[in-house]
C-alpha cells in the first residue's frame, strides 16, 4: 500500500468544548459553582477553592470529597471553628443545591466523569467534626451557666 493513502482515515481534530461543560469530564449540561475546602491549624488557616462548571456527577464528587475533608481539617483554629469552616459547609451546600436541579450529564464518549465516592456521612473522616463541636458547645455552656 502506498503510505500516502493512510492519509484517508487520519482523524480529525477534535471540536473544542462548549465554555460550559463540565470542567471535568467535558459533559453537560452544567453549573458555575464554587467548591471550597477549610483546614484550621493552630495558628495556620489554608483555604482550597475548585470554580466550576461542573456537572451534576463531578460537581459532587468534588462537593463530597471537600466537604469530609473540612469536616475533620476544619475546625482547630478559633476562627475556623466560628467562621472558616461554617462559611465553607454553607458554600458547599449551596453549589450542592445548584447541582441537585440539573438534570442528569450527558457523556463525553471518550471521558470519564470523576467518581462520586461514598456520601460524606458514610465517611468516618465526617465524625471528627463532633470533637471540636461538642468540646465547644461545651466550653460556652460552662462560661454562660457559671
Ligand atoms: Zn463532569
């Protein structure tokens, strides 16, 4: 065969993505959300933030994977304890309530979408969250009753 005819099934280039597909699997339909993750350290708060589009599947593989690590990062600061951390969780809830009146992504062939992972309260990483809470409940109970 001569090596010019090959030239017959090279492939064409792919067509650019719409704007708005997800961010990570090229699916839509989409949202513009903001993901966000808080870790409080002591003296040291580190703030992470993912801005989509995202599609419903991705949007809350992102929100479930963020939201656990806030849950047992967020909380051993004093000020992440009363605003880091409780900004974030409303944050992530809200971009979960854009993503919940999506209708369900069409694939890219070729893509995968990000794996939605376990739901946050069947992580145990979750429940570390009841540490600080309870020891700070508690510490504002005792200063308010003596
Ligand atoms: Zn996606």
């Amino acid at each position: 065969m001569d090596p010019d005819s090959t030239a017959w099934y090279s492939v064409a280039p792919a067509a650019p993505e719409p704007s708005d597909a997800c961010r990570d699997c090229g699916a839509l339909p989409t949202a513009q959300i903001r993901v966000r993750a808080h870790a409080g350290l002591l003296l040291v708060m580190r703030d992470q933030t993912l801005d989509g589009p995202y599609c419903a599947t991705c949007g809350n593989a992102r929100i479930r994977a963020m939201t656990t690590r806030t849950l047992w990062q967020g909380w051993w600061n004093p000020l992440s304890l009363v605003l880091g951390a409780p900004l974030t969780l409303c944050q992530n809830w809200s971009s979960y309530r854009q993503l919940r009146r999506l209708p369900p992504p069409v694939p890219v062939p070729g893509r995968q979408q990000t794996s939605l992972g376990r739901p946050v309260l069947r992580r145990p990483q979750a429940y570390v969250a009841l540490l600080p809470l309870i020891t700070a409940t508690w510490l504002i109970t005792s200063a308010v009753t003596h």
